[in-house]
C-alpha cells in the first residue's frame, strides 16, 4: 500500500548509565500489518566503532563521556541519522505545506539543527481520497521550549498544544471533519529547541459495522462480506431474540464454515454463547444448544493476518411441546376449579335469600352483583303480575 519508503529514521534519543540509544530503523515497505502492531523495535547502545547489529558507524564523531551535554550528542546523532537516512530529500522542511500524499515526512525548519524565532507555519494534509478518514501524525522528534499551557513555542493540532521535550514520542490521531487537516507551529523571540520531525500518515475509513439481531425462527448467519472472504480486524457481535417463549433450543446446520484454527480458537473465531469455533466444519453438520434466556449473544473476530472463506449457518429455534403441554394442562385444570368456585358463590346467595325471607330483607353477606340480579328478578316478577289478564291462574 505504502511507497517504498524508510520508515521510523528514529523514535527518540534516550541517555541511560551514560550511553546514548538509538533506535533500530526498518529499511522497506511498510504494511497493514505494520502499521497496526508496529514494528519489533530494540534500543541498542552505541558503545563505538562499528556496531555489526546497527550496521552503522558511531554517528557522531569521537568518544564521550557523562560529562558530554544531550543537546550536544542529540544534535550530532539527530544530524548523522538525517543525512544518511534521508539522502533521496523525503523530509519537507518547507514553513508552508499543502500535501495530498498518503504518508508525507515533515521536519521543522533547519532540522537538526534548532528551528529560528518568531516562526508561523501551517502543514496541511488534504483528503486523498473518501477512502481514508483519518490522519495519524507520529512525532519521532518533539523537542520544543517548554512553558505553561504551551503559550511560547508550539505545535497546535486539532485543537490541542504540544510542546517540551517528549523523548518516548508522541502520536495523535486527528479524524477528516471536510477535506483536510492543519497542523500549526509558532515559535516566540527566544529559547530554542531541536525542534520536530513527524510522520502523517492518512488511514483508511474502518469498514461498516457488521453488528446484527435476529428475532425470526428461522434465519442465516454470515460472516462479514460473505460469500467472498472476511477481513482482517473485524469485530461483529450478534443478539439472536427467543421469537416465542416456548423457544428452549437453538439448532444451527452448518452450509460452510472455514475459519483460520489455531488450538485455543484465539486468531479467528466465531464464539455463540461463550463456545467458540474454528479451523474447518463439515458442510451438513448441525450444533444444538440450549436456549434459556430471552437472548443469545454470539461474536465473531479476525485478527490481523490470514482469512479464509468464512460461515453461513441456517439457524432455526426450536420450541419444546413438553413445556407447552404442561401449560395448557395447567390451564385445562383451573377451569373445574372456577366452576366449583361459581357453584359455591350460587349456593351462598341462596341461602342468604332463604335465612332472610321471613324479614324481606337482603343478606348483608349477598354481594352487590347478586342484589342486583335478585333486583331485576323481582322487577321482572311484577311486571308479569301487572300484565297478567283477568282470570289468569298459575
């Protein structure tokens, strides 16, 4: 993806029992996979002569000693390093700049040597493309006056103040909000530092998510970008939905399944409800999982390196008849438990009416429903009598 470049000249400069460090530079392109875990970097000292691990000779002239001062020895190694890793002039030192490459290497003016005062300069990284959304700016130098809230010399980007000396190097990570970023550089009248050298490198949009819900009895689950290969770096979780409560297991046939394997399932994996899979499954095999909970959460995860074809299961949830039958049972068997409880209510206002007929009163214990009932009756009762023609008899 990247240019046949020289990346990382070098990370810092570190002082330790008196030896100056540099750190190891990789000679080659860069990759994906560089990028993201880095690369195995190995502080060596520089003791003189020639070191065969560094490939180098010392890069600054002669023996010293402790009493030798940092700005010295980081101005000679800074220096040496520049010049021989730079030769091809890939460093842009210009005050103004106004780039479009992927990965652009900026160096403050006059670096190695300190930058000069009352300095405004503007770095502009613009859009390569809608393909990338972000720009990582890596600081292998910052060395800048330092001062409270960063009100002298500085480095402004995104908002943020950078400055003093940061000899583990700084990295930051600014997201396109149009078509560029800006990075500004002020320097006051006095105190002068080494100054910057930065790698801006311009980062990939990350893929859509992959995150679904299933809530039918029936569905398929895919792996991001089926049927062609996943990727690398994905992360995709999945809540599958009981579809009825009488749902009590989860069937899943598998149509394909080839997923990098290791032995612990640690690289690529598809893991349903804390069980992980992967390396390869036969085409027609089929995985039964219990289902006690409303939900079950699945996941599935590539690392870094090496994909394969991927998954596709037809998942289907299966409902218990045990359980549906214990409960229309339970059902069927309250319904002669109402009715006796109807009858006892019947026999209790009739014999209300009885005990209290002599008096023509109505039970106190008679529910309101039954007055009203026994009211209607006896409405009824005279309407009859009032409309009965003369001479009727019973």
């Amino acid at each position: 993806m990247f240019r046949h470049v020289l990346w990382l000249a070098f990370l810092s400069l570190t002082w330790s029992e008196g030896y100056p460090y540099v750190i190891n530079a990789t000679d080659g392109p860069t990759t994906d996979i560089d990028r993201s875990n880095g690369s195995n970097v190995v502080l060596m000292p520089l003791l003189g002569g020639t070191d065969p691990a560094v490939n180098s000779t010392l890069p600054f002239e002669g023996m010293t000693d402790n009493a030798t001062t940092m700005p010295t020895l980081e101005s000679q190694l800074a220096n040496k390093l520049t010049t021989s890793l730079y030769q091809d002039d890939t460093l842009i030192s210009a005050c103004q700049l106004t780039t479009h490459s992927q990965l652009t290497v900026i160096k403050s003016s006059s670096f190695p040597n300190n930058y000069g005062p009352n300095l405004d300069c503007q770095y502009t990284v613009r859009r390569n493309s809608s393909a990338w959304c972000s720009v990582t700016f890596l600081f292998n130098v910052l060395d800048l006056e330092e001062s409270e809230e960063c009100s002298k010399d500085y480095i402004d980007l995104a908002g943020e103040r950078l400055c003093g000396y940061n000899p583990s190097g700084v990295t930051r990570i600014v997201h396109f909000k149009g078509s560029e970023v800006t990075m500004k550089f002020h320097s006051d009248e006095d105190v002068f530092g080494l100054g910057f050298l930065l790698t801006a490198v311009q980062q990939e949009c990350p893929p859509p998510s992959c995150d679904d819900r299933f809530t039918h009895s029936q569905f398929e689950l895919s792996s991001p970008n089926f049927p062609s290969t996943y990727e690398n770096r994905r992360i995709c979780d999945y809540v599958i939905v009981k579809s009825s409560r009488f749902v009590c297991k989860l069937r899943i046939q598998v149509e394909l399944f080839d997923v990098e394997y290791d032995d612990k399932c640690e690289a690529d994996f598809f893991e349903l409800n804390g069980e992980k899979f992967c390396g390869v499954m036969s085409e027609g095999q089929i995985v039964e999982m219990d289902f006690p909970n409303t939900e079950m959460l699945g996941r599935f995860r590539s690392d870094y390196a090496t994909t394969r074809s991927g998954f596709l299961f037809e998942v289907t949830q299966i409902e218990c008849p045990s359980e549906m039958l214990s409960t229309n049972q339970s059902e069927v068997e309250n319904i002669p438990e109402a009715l006796s409880t109807n009858q006892s209510d019947a026999e209790n206002i009739s014999e209300a009416l009885s005990t209290n007929q002599s008096d023509g009163k109505i039970a106190p214990n008679v529910t309101e429903s039954s007055q009203m009932t026994l009211g209607i009756k006896s409405t009824q009762q005279n309407f009859e009598d009032e409309t009965k023609p003369s001479g009727y008899k019973h």
